[in-house]
C-alpha cells in the first residue's frame, strides 16, 4: 500500500508540473512582442532587360565611281561636313562636257523648228506629216541631251545626303574604277543602336519604349533613346531578336561601330511593395504577417494575421506583390521567428521603404523607441 501511494503522489506531482508548464507557456505566448514593421505602399516599377548593342550611323554609305576615269578635283577633306548635292569629286570630263553641249544645242533647234512649224500649222500652212516628223526630232534630241547629261553627271560625285565624310582614298590625278571606294559617308545627327534580346522577353518588347545606353569609351555617360523597330522573326540558334533603338546625337560624340551596354525599361507600372525581409517562404507559397487592430482597443497593441501573397519581380531588398496585399498595410520585417498568427504585438520601429531614403540599419531602427521608452518612464514617475 505504501508503494501504490507513493506511485499515486509521483503521478500527481507530474500532472502538476506539466499543468505548469503548458500554463507558463500560454502565459508567454499572450506575452505582447516588440516587432519592427512596414507599411505596404505603391511604387513605380518597370523590368530592365539589358543587352549589349553596336552603334550605327542613321544613314550611312560608301562613295563609288561608276566609271573608270582620272581625278582631276578633289573638293572635301577628311572629316569634312557636307550637304545633299555638294560635289565631292570630279573626273576627267572634257569630252562628255563637249558632247553635252552640242546634244543641248541640237534639241535647242529642234524646239524651235518644231514651235516655229506649230504657228504655221494652225494656218494650214504645214502639213501634219510635217509637224509629226519634227517632234519626233525634236524628242530624239532632247533625249540624246538627257542621255549625255547623265554621263556627265557620273563624272562629278556627290554627296547623296547630308553627313560627315570619312578618310579619302584617292588622290588627284588617280586612276578610279567602278566601284572603288572614295571615302564613306555618314549621318550621325541620329544613330541607329541595333540589340539583342532574348525572345522571352518578347511580351514585354514594343516601339517606343525608353532605353538607356552606356560605353565605357565615352566615360560610362548615358544616353537616352527609344525602340526605332523590331526584327520580324526569333533567331533560330540563339533564341534571341534583333531591335532597334534611335539615339540623339547633337554633339556628335557617338560614333559608327561602338560597342554598347544597353538597358530596356519595359513593363512600366503602378504595384505594391513591400521588404524582402517580410517574406515567409513556405514551399512554393510565400506569406506574411500583416497587423490587425486588437479587439481589446489598446492603442500600442495589434494582433498578427498570417496572410499568403503572390509576388513578381525583386528589386534590390524590396519584392512586388501581386495579390494579397492592400496599399497602407503594415508588415513584420523584424521578429517573425517571435510570432505567430494571432499573437499580439507592438510596434517598437517603422521601416520605410521610400527610395529616396537611406535603407535603415537594425540599430539606427531600434534607436527610434529609445524616446518613446524615456517618455513612458518619465510618465510613469510623474503618476500620469
């Protein structure tokens, strides 16, 4: 019997204590915990493809003979500005100027017989055979004139548009030969910047969009420019397409054949964001906890509500958040292994997430209670 008591007192003592423990342990679960929180607010976000791109002028194109002849004028010099139309080089032309004049000439009489035979034959005076024969002599000539003029013109080389000449290649008294090249011209009052990105950012990819455009040879400066066109089919080998930007260039410093960083802003949207240190990945779901008044009114106490969020994109320590959250809801970021859902708590610091601001270190958060500590403490002695 002594034995059968003292198993009983034995049992008795271990519900006892476990009694206690489980009673301490709901004690210190309703314990309120001092959390660091963030409010969930609307940012402008966009994705940034980034590519690498060579530059281009606007237009561009090397200046050719047509015909074998020698120079005998050269009328720019190397890196030379010019206009449409402005005679760059001229050939040896003395034949083709002289048999240009007397195809001018003969058409010349040609017009006037016929206008002269014309008054005749409204008084009936020439015959329609007459007035036929010498228009069609006249049309033969004018012909033969424009025929001639477009030889000479082959001999006088002009610049095709505006632009900059490049190096010259050929030197007076030069021996030239269709399609030797001169010298290059080009138009870098724009710049074509041709790009490629990868296809699944297709979607994404549409004329117009702004793009940013850097060279480490021009001292990392940005360029700013737009989506000129798109490339009508994907690469079969890289999975990649061809795009097009246009860049200003009022002083000149970009040049044909640099090569460039590029940055794509697409995507540009209003979204929700919040820390990254807020996420409580679980599998492939990610929730939060978000702060909920306290029923029992206290002003400096909230209770903690486990919500699942679906996220996009990240961006340097801050995640957007698709659904689930709502614009001004506060977030823990600070005290997560703490809590749990419905646990209450209280806000010791607020992070802010305003990107003009300096992120805030755990410390210089932590410092922001130390005021509001004194001033209770100051209350409390005074009776208030």
């Amino acid at each position: 019997m002594p034995l059968f008591f003292a198993a009983r007192l034995f049992i008795s003592g271990i519900l006892i204590f476990t009694a206690s423990a489980f009673a301490q342990k709901s004690d210190r679960s309703e314990q309120t915990i001092g959390v660091i929180v963030q409010s969930a607010t609307v940012r402008d976000l966009q994705n940034n493809i980034e590519a690498l791109g060579n530059l281009r002028a606007y237009e561009s194109t090397l200046i050719t003979a047509k015909t074998t002849k020698t120079v005998t004028h050269i009328r720019f010099d190397d890196g030379q500005r010019v206009n449409k139309g402005e005679v760059l080089v001229e050939m040896t032309n003395a034949e083709e100027s002289a048999l240009m004049d007397e195809a001018r000439l003969t058409a010349e009489e040609a017009k006037k017989q016929l206008e002269r035979t014309q008054s005749l034959a409204k008084t009936g005076a020439a015959s329609p055979a007459m007035l036929d024969e010498l228009k069609r002599n006249y049309d033969t000539s004018n012909a033969r004139f424009l025929a001639m003029q477009a030889r000479y013109k082959d001999l006088l080389i002009t610049a095709p548009f505006n632009g900059v000449v490049g190096l010259r290649d050929i030197s007076i008294g030069g021996l030239v030969t269709p399609g030797q090249t001169i010298t290059t011209l080009n138009d870098d009052g724009k710049m074509k910047l041709d790009f490629t990105v990868p296809a699944v950012y297709l979607l994404s990819l549409r004329i117009g969009l702004p793009i940013e455009a850097q060279s480490r040879d021009l001292g990392d400066k940005i360029f700013k420019g737009k989506i000129f066109s798109i490339d009508n089919q994907v690469d079969e080998a890289t999975r990649s397409i061809k795009v097009r930007a246009i860049l200003d260039n009022p002083t000149r410093e970009l040049q044909q054949g640099l090569l460039m960083t590029v940055v794509v802003h697409a995507d540009i949207r209003k979204a929700i964001v919040v820390s990254e240190a807020s996420l409580i990945p679980m599998g492939s779901n990610n929730f939060v906890f978000v702060l909920q008044p306290n029923k029992d009114n206290k002003a400096d106490s909230w209770l903690v509500e486990k919500r699942q969020v679906y996220i996009g994109q990240r961006y340097k320590g801050l995640v957007e958040i698709e659904k689930g959250l709502q614009a001004g809801e506060k977030v823990v970021t600070h005290g997560i292994q703490k809590i749990h859902a419905g646990q209450p708590v209280k806000i010791i610091a607020e992070q802010s997430n305003d990107p003009a601001k300096k992120t805030e270190t755990l410390p210089e958060l932590l410092q922001q209670q130390k005021p509001q500590q004194k001033e209770l403490q100051q209350n409390k002695q005074e009776g208030k």
